[in-house]
C-alpha cells in the first residue's frame, strides 16, 4: 500500500476529501496528518476520520528534523500540501524528490508566491480584473508555488463575482480534482487535461 501523508495548517476541508477519497482505495491511504498549528480544524478532521495526527512547530521542522524522522518511522512515500503555509525544507526536498504535491487556489504563475493563500489569492484575482481564475496543482520545489504544474483548471469570473463567491467554487473544484490528480500522480496515471473554462 502507497502511504500518503498530508500537511495542513487550516480547516482541513482538502485534507477531509483526500482520506475519504483514498480510504476505500487498493493502493493508495492517506496514512497520517501532519499539522503545524495546534488551533488549526484539521486536527478535528484527523480524530473523526481516525487518521494519525502528528502536530509539530517550527524547531522540529526546521532545526531538528523531527518532521522528516516522523515522515520515515510512518514510510511515507508521497507528500500532498492542504492548506500548508509553510516552506517546505531541504532535508525533506531532498528525501522526496518530485514527491511532493500542493495544491493553489489560482492559475499559476500568477496570484503565487509568499503570502498569497487563501482569501488573499482571490482579492487578488479580483483586483486585477482577471476574467479567469482556478487552481494549480503542482510538485513543490524551494520556492512558493513555482515547481512544475500538473494539472490547472479554469474558471470564468464573473463581472460582479465576490472574493468569498469566487473561494467557494475554489474550494469545489479543489475538493473534486485534488484527489483526482494525485492519483494519476501517484500512479503515473495520464492526467487529465483541465484548462477549458467553465
């Protein structure tokens, strides 16, 4: 069995499609959550899905290698960001190379990088008057939302879209093709195209 770990730092709401999708499933489980915020929904999420939690702060991710020395006594194989704020560091690149995935609530490369998460990503879109929106999924390297795109959906925006509007259909594509995609992903799967706009 493939085990997938999630990292979350929100509502969990990806993190909650992603166990239900994969729990029934012949080869891939999502094997455990790992959350930097000990506030954060996605913990709630892990005790009623019954999916092992592993709660961590800043040290253990960047000074102590707790994280990654959690990812290898569990024999993680393959890492999906849900919602997951911070940089990834370079021991767990390095001992995942291309096995790590991340969703984005906009078309990369724009409306990407530091900060642009969340309600933020879609003001953004919005106060640039762009006509099109949608998510990117990608693999994750060093830098924010720049490894190579694997998938990308488009929307069309409407003229009197609101931010909170355009996050909800956001969040449903993302709760549809996120499981979807890391599939393929993971089982080197064709995926499909998603570019038209809808």
């Amino acid at each position: 069995m493939i085990k997938l770990a999630v990292f979350a730092s929100g509502a969990g709401t990806n993190a909650r499609e992603l166990i239900r999708y994969f729990r029934h499933h012949p080869e891939i489980m999502v094997a455990a959550i790992f959350c930097n915020r000990s506030g954060a929904g996605v913990i709630k999420v892990a005790a009623e899905e019954g999916v092992p939690l592993v709660l961590f702060n800043r040290k253990d991710l960047y000074e102590q290698n707790h994280v990654l020395q959690e990812l290898q006594k569990r024999a993680i194989d393959y890492i999906a960001l849900a919602g997951f704020l911070w940089k990834i560091p370079e021991p767990i690149l390095n001992a995942y190379p291309d096995r790590i995935v991340n969703i984005h609530p906009a078309l990369l490369p724009r409306h990407g990088g530091k900060g642009m998460y969340g309600m933020h990503v879609h003001e953004a879109v919005l106060a640039c008057g762009d006509r099109e929106s949608g998510i990117t999924v990608h693999l994750v390297n060093d830098q924010y939302d720049a490894g190579p795109i694997l998938f990308q959906r488009r929307i069309v925006v409407p003229p009197a879209q609101t931010a909170a509007q355009l996050a909800q259909r956001i969040h449903e594509l993302e709760h549809y093709w996120y499981p979807r995609i890391i599939e393929c992903w993971i089982l080197k799967k064709t995926i499909p195209s998603g570019t038209n706009p809808s």
